[in-house]
C-alpha cells in the first residue's frame, strides 16, 4: 500500500492540539500521520509499504474548504447561459441579451443571470427593454439574487400573465401606473414563468454539475452543502442528478443536499432522516424560505425600508413556518431556513425555539436530530435577537462575499443604525454559534479565497472602504478559515472525519498558491489552490502557466 507524505511546508490542521505541523502522510484516504519530517518518516516506516512524496517547496496546506451553501447546478449553468454578473449599464446589458439571441436556435428559450439594478441607477428594467432587443423568443433573466426574474412580453404571454392576473402568496409582479405587468416577477412569482419553462435534460445538468464540481476544486473545495433555489423543482432534480453521479463513479467533491418543502410529505412517508447517506453523499434535512432578499428589497423587516413603507415579503405566515418547523424536526429532519430581514430571522428563531421547547417537553415524540437546524444568509439581525442563536444551538449559514457585494444596497435600504447589526460575524460567533460559510454561488463567485478577504478586512476587492465597513465585526484569518473548514463539519456532524487534518480523518486537503496566515490582508483574495486532494487523491493540479 502506498503512502503518500507531504513534507517541508506549513501545514494549518486548524486543531488546536498541533496547530502546525512540518509533515503529513495519507494512506488509504485518510491522514495517518502529522508532525515533524522525522516522525511522518518514522511512522509511516514502521507501516511498512511503498511512499510516494510531495515537496510542498514551501507552500501551506489547510483542511480542505466546504463551500456551505451554493446552487451547483445553476452554477454550473452560468458558463452556458448569459452571465450578466457586474454589468455596469442596462444598455450593456441589452447588448449581451441581443448577441445571445442571435446565437441560439429559433425555437429555444433566452436564459441568464447576474444583473443588479442597484449599478444600473437603481432602476428597475422593464419588458420593454427586452422587446428591443428579443421580441419574439421568451425571455427570462434571474436577478443576482435569485430572487427576482427581468422577462420580456412573449414570456409574460406564455405564462398567461396580464393586469388580471393576482399575486400570489409570497411574491409580488410588478405593474406599471396602469396596473400592466412591467417584467420583473418577485419570488414566488417567477414560479408562474417557470411553469411553462422547459425542462432542461439530464444530460445537461450533468455537464452543468460536473463544470461546477471542477471549478470548485480549483480553488480547493472538497466539499459543498446544496440548498434548492427558489425554484421548488430543482431540489429532487439535483438529487437525482447528484446520485446518477455517485452511481457512476462521477462525483469529485462529496455533498450534503437539503430538500425543498413539498418534498417533506414524502421524506417523512419513506422515514428519511437527516444524515441519510455515505461520505460522499446525504441528506442535510428540509429547506424553507421565510423571505426575499435585500436587492428586490423582499427580505422582510421589523421597520420599512429607508424612505419607503414596505416592510419587504414574508414568504410564510408565521404559524405556518413553525408548524412545518416542528413537523420535520418531529420526524427527525433538520431544518435550513432561508431568512434575511430582521424580522424574518425573528420569526424563524421564534419558531425553532418552540420546536425546541416542545423536543425538551415531549422528548418521546421527538427522535434526536442527526443534524443542528440553520439558518441560511442571517444578513441583518436586531440585536436583541443575536445572543439567540447561540442559545438554539443554531448554526448561522452565511456568506461573507454578500457583505462587500452589499455595501452599497445595504446603506441605501437598510441605513446605518441597522447595518451596525447586519453581516455580524464577530457578534454572532461571540454568542455561541457556529459560522458556517459559504458564497451563495452564483449569486456571488464561488472562489472561497474571495470570501475570505471580505471577512477578514470587510473591504471590496478593490480596498474599499479604507477601513473596514463597520470593521469591529472582522474576523482573523484563522477564524474565518475554521467557517470555511470547520464550522461546515459541524453543520453536517462530520467533525469526526472532517473540518481539520488529524489523524484518522478524510484526506480531503489542499495545497496553497500563498500562506493565508502570513500574507497581508489584501493579498488574501489571490490565493487559490495549487493542488486539491479528495479522499488521499491529487483531483485538481494548477499548472505552472496557472491553468
């Protein structure tokens, strides 16, 4: 059997017991020995067998990363698809949609994503800004966030959409002075586009998963949690894709993959429970939306947004959310709730705090959950609320990259008194909980590395603001590091086999362009893997052009 040592580096295990090692030794998938050069020589002697070397020549290792949460496979899509991601101008953005157009086959829809009406002015587009420039093939275009979809008027026609047509629960269509659709359909809304949208086949969100899987790899990520998006239907479609890859031998990063809510009747029937599966694949438990997002100004608010009267969308009524709470936890199913605005995380804390007090009331009804319940993005929190989520044992899912990408957006809607409180990483850690990071990808870049300088500095790629944008909620490198490592382990209850390099657990490691704990500050975002092993297996190496 050969081993495999790594040797004359830093290696960051992230385990307080040898916070640094000199040397390491993989064997059969999984760390056999970590130290000095001469005592991984020694045990790994003693083992007997053949050693295969790898001088790291100087270069620092860290557990692998664990991106916690990304859509892959819309990820993957936006290689394929328009990418209008940063596009400064909406006449910029008409230009791309046009040249897509002219590209693709007569009969087939105009998909994209990536825009941001806050770098347009703040204004919203319109379906008569499509029509210019793709009248007759439907068109539909997710908001950064996924929140919100930009379509044209055949994609309106085909959905039967008109002035008629109400809003339905938990979305919003946008409408002119004379009550006709303007094109852009807020959450729930964009469902009743999605109903006459063609389904994409297998084999291309096959393709999509595996482009997704490569570029994860890239930058060192060995693992990923899998939230469905606001489109209810992709959650038993990734699955399903995710397991036809397991089957295949095809899966190169191991997933953890949270279910849609009209899935819970039948996870619940078939007695599934969190943490079903193997290390490569399982079950994270049930995921709910209890609001929007920032940039559609939908995440829902205890007080309006600045110079308006909406208090944003509650994508559930209170009693629903806890009942569906207290129903899948009942079951053994944990619970990821998708919750921005202050008062949806309100209300999502409120209902795991009465499934919890009920669990402690009736311990024989409830079966121990495998898995901690979540949150998803926790972006902005009364501060009242913030000790809660230590005190719920709730693990605080968010994405650093949505704080620098948010500046702007945040200070316009929100304002200073309640951004004190948003992104607040250093208080929401100090109150107990685990951070859990991850980049909402492609709603935000997928490279960990990007997200990583945002928590430690709070800036933009580009420095700014100077100092910090409300710098005391900063965190240290290896603090942001354990969010990427091992607050994901915790989230998954993997810390027995992952989250840090220790003797006995997965070989899932990677091999650093730079050291992230000796760099600057600002040097952070440019780090990226030189080399990603899984399992005790070189799966991505960066060639010496940088490819």
């Amino acid at each position: 059997m050969t081993t495999l040592i790594l040797y004359n580096g830093p290696i960051y295990t992230l385990d307080p017991a040898l916070p640094v090692a000199q040397a390491l030794a993989v064997r059969d998938g999984r760390v056999v020995a970590l130290g000095t050069e001469r005592q991984v020589q020694e045990i790994v002697a003693i083992a007997g067998g053949t050693h295969e070397l790898i001088d790291l020549a100087g270069r620092a290792v860290v557990p692998g990363l664990t991106d916690a949460h990304v859509h892959i496979t819309w990820q993957g899509f936006t290689r394929r698809e328009a990418n209008l991601a940063g596009v400064a101008t909406l006449e910029m953005a008409l230009e791309m949609v046009a040249q897509r157009d002219a590209r693709l086959p007569q009969v087939a829809w105009l998909r994209g994503s990536g825009w941001d009406h806050v770098l347009w002015g703040g204004r919203w587009p319109t379906r008569d800004d499509l029509d210019r420039v793709c009248l007759h093939r439907p068109v539909i275009l997710l908001r950064k966030d996924g929140h919100s979809a930009w379509v044209n008027r055949r994609a309106l026609e085909l959905a039967g959409i008109t002035a008629a047509t109400p809003d339905p629960a938990g979305g919003q269509i946008m409408r002119d002075n004379d009550g006709e659709p303007t094109g852009i359909l807020v959450d729930t809304a964009m469902d009743l586009v999605r109903a006459v949208e063609p389904r994409l086949s297998e084999q291309d969100r096959l393709g999509a998963l595996q482009a997704a899987f490569d570029e994860a790899l890239s930058y060192g990520i060995t693992s990923i949690h899998v939230p469905p998006g606001t489109d209810p239907a992709d959650a038993s479609t990734t699955l399903r894709d995710l397991q036809t890859m397991r089957q295949r031998g095809w899966l190169s990063v191991r997933c953890l993959v949270y279910m849609a809510q009209p899935d819970l009747d039948a996870a619940i029937a078939l007695g599934l429970r969190s943490g079903f599966g193997d290390a490569w694949l399982r079950l994270g438990g049930l995921k709910l939306f209890a609001d929007g997002s920032l940039g559609s100004q939908s995440a829902e608010m205890l007080r309006p947004y600045e110079g308006t009267s909406s208090t944003g969308l509650a994508m559930m009524p209170p009693e629903v959310l806890e009942a569906t709470i207290r129903r899948a936890n009942a079951h053994g199913i944990s619970v990821a709730v998708h919750a921005i605005g202050d008062a949806a995380n309100r209300k999502v804390l409120d209902a795991i705090e009465r499934a919890l007090h009920d669990r402690q009331a009736q311990p024989e009804a409830f079966p121990s959950l495998a898995l901690p319940n979540r949150i998803e993005h926790v972006q902005v929190l009364h501060p009242a609320d913030i000790p809660r989520l230590g005190q719920l044992g709730i693990i605080a899912s968010m994405q650093p990259i949505h704080c620098t990408s948010d500046i702007t957006a945040a200070s316009q809607l929100w304002g200073g008194e309640r951004c004190r409180s948003a992104y607040a990483w250093r208080s929401v850690q100090a109150s107990g909980a685990t951070l859990a990071f991850g980049s909402d990808a492609p709603v935000e870049t997928m490279n960990p590395w990007s997200g990583i300088h945002a928590a430690v500095t709070r800036q933009r790629p580009d420095g700014t603001p100077v100092d910090g944008w409300y710098a005391e909620q900063c965190l240290t490198v290896e603090e942001a590091l354990r969010a990427y490592c091992y607050g994901p382990a915790v989230a998954s209850a993997e810390t027995a086999v992952k989250g840090t390099l220790t003797p006995g657990k997965l070989a899932d490691l990677v091999v650093l362009t730079g050291d992230p704990l000796q760099c600057r500050a600002d040097e952070l975002g440019a780090i990226t893997a030189a080399m990603t092993l899984v399992d005790g297996q070189v799966v991505f190496e960066r060639s010496s052009s940088g490819g």
